[in-house]
C-alpha cells in the first residue's frame, strides 16, 4: 500500500444550497497536496456508501466540473439520513468502515453534515484509540438550521435564510397590491423543526413596512393572541404576512401541522402547518387568503444563494483539509465571527466532543417579547449572513448545474447488508 | 379645461412579477409625449380607484422612481378583482366613470390585465360611442395564465415558467441526493385554474434527466395510471418529482384540490392539490415525501424574472401609449413570434372586440400522449419566454425594490359608494 493515504469525502443529512461548495473546498484544496493526499474519494449516498463501498473516484471528474459544485446545490455525491450508533451497540458497521478505509488506504475522513453526523464523525474520529486503525476524522458544517454548537453560523443558514426573506418581501408586495378586493392574507410555512433561525430571516424585513407576525417553535402557539394580531394588522394595514415555522407547537405540545388534515403523513415528516393556520384566520375572521409551503425550494434555492454563505461553505471545506493535513483529528473548523458591521469573521476550530450532540437554540433574546417577531440582535446576527448574491450561470434560461460523472471505485470487499 | 389630455393607468386582477414593467414603459413613453399627453395618472387598486376617485399623481414620483418600478414586482398602485357589469346592467358604474374621467381630464385609458380586464377595457372603449365621452382605452396585456387570444404569450407567464422550472429543477436535485434514505417523491403545486401552462414549464428539464409526472388541468386526473407512473420511477431511478396544477380535476368535475381536507376554503380560491397528491402516493406505496405549494411565490418572484419577459411587459406598455398617441381606441398591443430559434418577435395589434372573454388554452399537441408531460413542440414554444435572466438590484441581501410615493389627487367629487 502506498504510503500517501487517500482521502473520502461523504455529505449526510439533508442537502442545502451550498453543501456542494464545502465539498469543492474539500476537493480543490486536497487536488493541490498531492505530495500528502492521494486519491479523493466520495462515498456514494453519504455514510451509507461508505458501509456499502459504494465509492467515488472523484479524480475522474474534470476540474472544471469541480469548480461548478461550487455553483450546484443538492448533493453531487447523495446524502444520507443515517446514524451510526454507538460503538458498543453495533460493532458490526465500525468493523466494516474500517475494513472498507483499509481496502481503500483511507486515512482522512471528511463528513459534511448537521449535528448528528458531527456525532458520527466523532465516533469514527476515535477508531484510531478504539480499533487501533489511523484515521483523521474531520467534520464540515452544515445545516439550514444553524444549530451546530461553537462556529457563529451554519453554511446553509445564511441561502436559505436570503431566500425566505426575499420570497416573504416578494409575496407580501402582493397582497399588499391585491387586499383591497381580493386577499388580505398570506402564510408563509418555512423549515425549522426544533429552532426558528430560518422564520427570524423574514424579520429582516422590519425596513420595508410589512405588518407581518412570525411564529416560531420556540414560541408556544397562543391562538387567540395570534388572531387577534393579525386582525388588528388587517384592520390598520389592509393585510397581513403570517410566516409560520413548521415546528410550531400548540400548548398541548402537539404540532400545529398534526392539528389539521395532514396527519396522515405527518409521521414521517412536518409540513402543513400553512394550510392549518390559513383555515383558523378564515373561520374567525372570513379573511380572503392564500397559503404556500416553501419546503424544499427553500433549501435547493441556489438560484439565490448568498454569496456570503457560499464563501463560508468552500472555506470550510478548504480549511478541513488544511486541519487534516496539519495532523488534526476529530475537529471541526468553526466560522469566528469578530465583528458584525462590518461583517468580519475568521475561520476557527472546535473539538468535535464539544459540538457532537449539542444543539444550539435561537437565543431568547433574539425573539421580541410579544413572541411575533425579531430583535433588533438577532436582526444584526442574521443580516450580514445574507448579504451578496453568487449566481450561478444559465443556460437556455435554466442555471447551468453540474451532474458530476461519478465514476465508481471497483470494489474489494464482500457485499455488507445494511 | 387644457386642450391636452390626460391619462389614467390601472392594473388589474392577479399581479406579478412584470406587471410594475409595463407600468414602467407606460409612464415613461407617456412621460416622453408631454405635447400631447398632460398629466399621468395611476388609479388606486385598478379600476375600483377610477371609480373612488383615488387617483395618483405618477408625476410626483421621481423618474428613478418610475425606473425602478421594471425592477419591482407586485402592482405599485395597487391592483383590483372587479369586473364591470354590461352598460344595460350597471349604468350607474359607467356614468361614474365619465364623470371621474371628465373631472379629471382623462382622455387616455391603460387598463393593464387579463381576459375579464380586457373586458372591462372593451365596455369603456365603447363608452365614446355610448355616452358620447370620448376617451381612447387601450389594454395593455398581463396574466401569468397566458390564456389572452391572439398574442403570442402574454406578459408575467415567461417569468413564472422560469421560476417554476428552476425550482423544479432545484428541488428534484434534493430528491436526488435524499432518496437513498429519505425522500422518494417530492409534489410541488403551481398555479393554474384553466390552464397547464405554468405546469408545462416544468417540463422544460427533459435534458435535465428528472423522472416526472405533470399533471395538466387538461387532462383528467386518472388515479391508478397516475400511481402506477410514479411508482415505475420510483423503481427505475430511486425517486420521482411530480408537478400538479392547481385546477386538476378527477372524473366527476370536481378539483382534486377540494377532494381532500382544505375545503374549507377551497370556497375561496384553489390551493392544496399537493398534500392530496401527497397523501394518495403515501398511501399507496408508502414512499416518504415531501411537498411544497408555491401559491404567491411563484408570480411575484421578480428575483429570477425572465429578461425576455420584462422586456416584452416594458415594450407592451410603452407600444399602448404610442398606439393611443396614433389615436387608435380600443385595441392591445400583442407580441408576434416571428420564429423560435433564434427568438424573434414583434409588437403587434389587436381589436379588443376579439380579445374579451376569449381564453386561449393550451394546444392539445403541447401534451405528450400519455398525459404527464410537453411536447417538442410545447417546449420550443416556451424555451424562448424564459431566456435571459434581470436581477434586481439588492441592498443589505434584499432586493431593493421600490416603494412609490403614490401622492393622491385631490378630489373633486362626492363620495361614490361601490
């Protein structure tokens, strides 16, 4: 086996618009040290191609392909919602990961992901001390719901949250041209189970005169005070933008989305709180409306990506190869915020058992204190993550995304049932 | 009274994204011709401000101001759903008309909407011969449903095809990454009551390689050769993207929209095909979903308007002035293909008499046989509507659209109830 150890790049959990760039960090910056990092590897559908050898050899695609994940969202490799469990649990898939690293000479580990890969990459980060084979383990962050612990933001928050602001503005100029014989009000369902990061984005809006109300999960849903505000918004303002988290719980600690008509499959995943929040304004007040659910066009929307999540997203790739290089393990570079206006940051470093597991919540501070909108410190934490605009190129009218080649690695290994 | 005339503009139904364009080439032309057009008025909320007598000034705002207005989307002086009863049936409407015409000097009429405006804009036509007030009224077209007669395409439908298509394509990128573990079918829902066009667009991505199911408010929904279509993508490539209107109806006539559980306000307006779509392939296969209803987002997404499409709504806008300065009455301005490849086309001219109440609907050749997707032919025809891409411009990560002064003409007469 050659001396030089290959690398394996894997994306977990759900996508975003900028997880792509991470992953032309990562695979740009290590093309460079070919002295140091042989082979780039990706693993096909995340953890999952990795207990399965399902490999990529990224080496085949051309660097301007490359260069274009930079401008792609979803994940060029496939993603994976999948968690390895503890080491005394389940020896069986540790034991694979290993079997399948030393088939492939894999000595860095990069996972792209939220808070439980993070866990997953720690757990890997320790095969070293627990099944004695070297591996530097490096976690890339990533999540739209900016909850990861220690680094300032999450890539993924800042498009994402560019995009519910502008879509919010977009949509509420509309009612506001149409309220005086048609509707009068428009809720907005965006992502955010646990953490209302990605409703706060449309407080942005606080400049442009919008009489908006935005509920937040961590704000326990108070029908009749919630009514009663975006009445008294149509009655002064003729209308009235609702921006409605999907994880927005009702006092008995059920969902909003389950109180309705969707439940049948709100086991598997949320959304439908829109539809039920518009029906309650319309029985109470017989308001004219309109619902949209943003879902995943809010999350896939490079179209609209901010440049400055874009940037954040390559320089953490870049930087964990650069950390795994400099002989790290088990480590995660961290976004270091330094000043807010102007925006400066720089790229850090956290220990992935201080950030494996740990959620980050919205701060309280950052909720008004009638619980329907922004502060003006969260207004200042979230602005300068939207900022810029990095579009992609197009091409008859579509943005020109790259569908990489990925071509397969030959396999060594036996078959492995998941 | 000054022998020069002057002119009122209203908008009229559903905005979106271009319709501020047209306004734009519209006072601006008119703004150019100041020997013969006086002042330029803009109705408050369409048509329901000419008979309030709210009117505005468009002088008092800033030709940086007007310039900006190709930028915004949303109706910049609001917008109506009001439709004009015949002459014999609602005199009282028309004689207000004439009187708020008259006191106001107005000699030229832009009505900027759809087929029931173009309606509105025949009846007050007519009103010179009728009632003996001269006044030149000229439509100016706008609907995103591109259902208006004669024209090519009708302005607002290239920009929300475009929007429409990117999405799809964006989100089906996510499936692609998911399904492994997660999400096996996404259904997004787009506007369309009557008409599949907005739909269509979707199928633009044929060279994107999306496994997909449209579902055109053409074609009768047909449940187990729908299903079936799914699942054998689901099978063949891991996921499926299916793309429903909003006006699809089952074999009893009755919307697909109203089958499931959001009646309650299907009274009022469509909106919720999705998560019944949603919940049949759950049922039926169980495969985990997500879904997202576009609604508002789509029509006023000014963010990725098509530049073909602004720039037809702006040519649209400033050809109604120069028609009305030749003295024509009662025509619109149509866009004229005059090939597809390269894109050519010119402004044309219709008689109002064969636009009113006339809806085109999709050709049945643009439908593929089966029923779920375009034709070459459909897709020649919409490619060029969504070419070229004409962002805004953006200030702290939001697009900077404009908000006019809108300064009110006094009154000069008594209250009018409506």
């Amino acid at each position: 086996m050659a001396k030089k150890k290959n690398a394996l790049y894997a994306q977990s959990g759900g996508v975003t618009a900028v997880i792509n760039a991470s992953a032309c960090g990562v695979i740009e910056t290590a093309r460079k040290h070919k002295d140091k990092i042989g082979k780039v590897y990706a693993a096909r559908n995340g953890i999952v191609g990795a207990l399965m050898e399902e490999l990529i050899d990224t080496g085949k695609d051309s660097a301007t392909n490359i260069a274009a994940l930079r401008y792609t969202p979803s994940g060029a490799f496939g993603s994976a919602r999948y968690k390895l469990k503890g080491l005394e649990d389940n020896d069986r898939e540790y034991e694979r990961l290993i079997a399948v690293f030393k088939a492939h000479n894999i000595g860095y580990f990069f996972y792209n992901g939220g808070g439980d890969s993070a866990d997953t990459c720690f757990k890997i980060s320790r095969l070293s001390e627990t099944l004695g084979y070297p591996v530097q383990a490096i976690h890339v962050p990533k999540t739209i719901d900016n909850d990861l612990p220690i680094t300032d933001c999450c890539p993924g928050f800042g498009s994402v949250a560019k995009y519910i602001a502008t879509s919010t503005l977009e949509a509420s100029l509309d009612v506001r041209a149409m309220f005086r014989t048609s509707t009068k009000v428009f809720v907005l369902e965006v992502m955010g189970r646990h953490a209302g990061w990605i409703a706060a984005a449309s407080g942005l809006l606080v400049d442009h005169d919008i009489p908006m109300v935005i509920l937040f999960p961590e704000v326990t849903f108070d029908k009749d005070k919630f009514l009663a505000r975006v009445n008294a918004n149509v009655k002064k303002f003729g209308y009235c933008t609702v921006v409605v988290s999907e994880g927005v719980k009702l006092p008995d600690g059920k969902f909003l989305a389950e109180q309705g008509t969707v439940d049948a499959f709100g086991h598997v995943h949320l959304g439908g709180a829109a539809p039920v929040i518009a029906d309650m304004v319309n029985k109470a007040y017989g308001h004219k409306l309109h619902w949209a659910v943003a879902n995943y066009l809010q999350r896939s929307a490079r179209h609209l990506a901010s440049a400055t999540d874009v940037k954040q997203a390559y320089e953490v790739g870049k930087a964990a190869v650069q950390f795994a290089l400099k002989g790290f393990n088990s480590v995660m570079p961290t976004i270091d915020r330094v000043s807010d206006k102007p925006y400066k940051y720089k790229i850090g470093m956290a220990k992935l058992e201080d950030v494996a597991n740990v959620e980050k919540f919205m701060p309280k501070d950052f909720i008004s204190k009638d619980g329907f909108g922004i502060t003006e410190k969260c207004r200042r934490y979230i602005l300068p993550l939207i900022k810029g605009e990095d579009y992609p190129q197009y091409k008859d009218g579509l943005p020109k995304y790259v569908t990489l080649k990925n071509v397969a690695v030959p396999k060594k290994l036996p078959a492995f049932k998941l």
